[in-house]
C-alpha cells in the first residue's frame, strides 16, 4: 500500500474489491454482494462521494483492514 503502508489509495481499494469479488462472487437470483466485497464496496463509495483519493488505515473498523491485509498478503512483491 502507498505511504509506508499506512494509507489505501483507491487504486488499491479497486484492485482489493476485484480479488474479493473471485474469491467470493455474487450469489443468488438477487446477485447480493459477498459481505467481503460488500465491507470494502462501502468504502470505495465513501471515498468517491467524499472525493478521497485515499484513506488511512487508522480510519478502517478491524474487518476492513482484514481484509485488506488478506489482499495484500497475496499479491506479488513490488
């Protein structure tokens, strides 16, 4: 994550949606968000109506960060 790991751009954001959204797709006839993906799509619209371009990790509740960190344990060093 940019700034020392201590911030969450929206690229980021974005990129930990789409991996949470493979891992766990919409289900059912209503196609409702995995509550993965639901947690962090909350705050990617945060972010745009507040026009953020990112957040501190000190701003995220506990399952937010999580999940991030779940994310970004899985990607390819930089």
């Amino acid at each position: 994550m940019t700034g020392g790991a201590m911030e969450l751009s929206l690229q980021e954001l974005e990129a930990a949606i789409n991996y949470w959204r493979e891992r766990r797709p919409a289900r059912g006839n209503e196609y409702a968000l995995s509550a993965e993906v639901n947690i962090l799509a909350k705050l990617y619209a945060l972010m745009i109506f507040d026009h953020a371009p990112s957040l501190t990790l000190e701003q995220l509740d506990s399952s937010a960060r999580q999940l991030l960190q779940t994310w970004r344990d899985t990607r390819a060093p930089d």
